[in-house]
DNA sequence: GGAGATGTTTCAAG
DNA sequence: GCTTGAAACATCTC
C-alpha cells in the first residue's frame, strides 16, 4: 500500500512512544521482514532506550532511539500501528517494541517490508538516500541527467525509480504521467526538455498535496484526480470522461486515459 | 480456484 | 560496465 504520503502518515502512528523508553521487543524472527537485520541486535539494541525521533524519507522511514536507530520500509502491505502495553502479537505482527503504556507495532502480511539496524543514530545508509522530492536537492538539472541516462525507459517505469523519485509508487506515477498528459509507455528518452520539466513539477505538485491530506490525517486527495478511478472496472478519465486502459507497462499495472494521454 | 496486489532486489541478457 | 526487463519474494482479497 504505502507510498511517499502513506508513509509519512504511517511513521506518525509510533509518536506517541517518542520519548518513552522502550522495556520490551518482541521480534518473530522467522519472518522475512529480518533478512537484512538481526532480530538479536534489535533487541538488544532497542532495549531501555527512549524513542527520541522519527524521519521519513521517500518510502523510508528511521526511528531513532538514542544513540541507535532502527530502519524501516513498509514494502507493500507494511502498516504501523499503536496497541495496548500488553499487545498479543497477531499472525503478521513481526515486531512488537513495548513501552510503559504502549506497543509500538510492525504489521506485514506479505513481508515484502524490511528493517534496518545501527547502534549510531544517524547510519550511513540514511546519508545516502537521495533527496527527497520536495527539497532544493531534488533539482529539475537533476531529473534532466537522469532522465537521459535512462531515455530507454518507458515513463512509468522512469518515475517509479527511487534513487531519482524517491517515495514515488504506483499510484503517484500514474497521477503525475495523467497530468503532463503523456501515455506511459512512451519512451523517456524521446522527451524534450520542457516535458521533463513538466514531470519534474507535477512530480512535487502531486507529493505535496498527497503529503496535506494523506500523510497527515489519511484523508482524500482531490475527486478530479485519477487516483478515485483508476483501479475501477470501466473508471472514467475525470478530465474528459473516457474509459480508463489499464495495462501492465513498466512492469506495473497502469491506469491511463486513451484520449488525453494518447494510445 | 486463479489472478492480481500503492515494492524492491537480483539476475541475466543486450 | 551500464541499462533494461523479468522473476522471485509470501499472503491475502476479489
């Protein structure tokens, strides 16, 4: 589920613990979600420490507690939730940090999700994530090198790169491609430069609102965006009410608009 | 029962 | 060496 704007409204869900010492992990180690950290090291790591911040980055998200930090990605159907200091872990609760009045909850039923541990607050791999897509960092020069590197790329799968749209999924990449007009499949490379440009600004356009609405409080993007009808059976474009296509391109399911997307 | 799912990594081919 | 596309990962829902 979760992209640039889930993300950010899924990190929130562990505030309450900021500040508050952690007396207990509880990790179900068998679960893929600990093939890139050891299960002991967060435990022991984690163990007496106070949550003191959460970052998000892209799809990233880091809880730093202390001196050490705990990395964390959603993959596909990752949630974060706040349960009772008691919680009994449920089927897909593969980790469960508990405090005085609370657990603090990791949930996954597909593992796709993936957690981070470093005994330094702030580790090496959170330096390197590239700019988010809302800061000076992520420049428009940027997104024009990047774009002629990858010409052979159809857009969608061009958007869908993190090291140049971090925090940019599914949805997101179909929104923005719908709003420059440009059919999916169409190949980077024979865009010109003010169209890049156009990807480059809808790009923060589209994170900025998502950020507003979903990342603060889960509530509705616009009803004129694509994003209410393009997983629907014979959804219609809300801009010119032609029935959507939808296609795998890019290696993803994309929803688009025949008329003013082409195609 | 089968297809497909808002993601990333890995591997092989070009 | 770089770019690209497909497969794999594991479970649930429609």
């Amino acid at each position: 589920m979760p992209e640039l704007a889930e993300v950010a409204f899924y990190s929130k869900k562990w505030a309450p613990g900021l500040g508050e010492r952690v007396t207990e992990v509880v990790c179900r180690e068998r679960a893929r979600i600990y093939r890139t950290a050891e299960a002991a090291q967060i435990r022991l790591g984690l163990r007496g420490r106070q949550l003191t911040e959460i970052r998000t980055r892209g799809k990233q998200m880091m809880f730093v507690f202390g001196d050490a930090s705990l990395g964390l990605h959603l993959g596909m159907t990752g949630e974060l939730l706040v349960a009772g200091r008691a919680h009994e872990p449920g089927k897909h609760d593969h980790l469960v940090i508990r405090q005085a009045k609370r657990s603090l909850v990791f949930r996954d039923p597909r593992m796709f999700g993936a957690l981070k541990f470093a005994p330094v607050a702030e580790p090496d791999w959170w330096k390197e994530l590239p700019p988010d897509v809302l800061s000076r960092g992520f420049s428009k020069d940027m997104v024009l090198r990047y774009a002629c590197r990858r010409a052979g790329l159809p857009l969608k799968a061009f958007l869908l790169q993190q090291e140049t749209f971090p925090g940019i999924g599914n949805w997101m990449a179909d929104e923005i491609l719908w709003r420059c007009r440009f059919y999916p499949g169409r190949k980077t490379g024979s865009l010109k430069r003010n169209e890049i440009i156009m990807i480059w600004e809808e790009t923060r356009k589209v994170s900025r609102t998502a950020l507003r609405v979903i990342g603060e409080r889960w509530g509705d993007v616009p009803k004129s965006w694509l994003f209410h009808y393009r997983w629907r059976d014979g959804g219609k474009c809300p801009r010119d009410g032609t029935t959507l296509r939808r296609e795998e391109i890019g290696g993803r399911t994309t929803a688009w608009c025949p008329k003013c997307q082409g195609k």
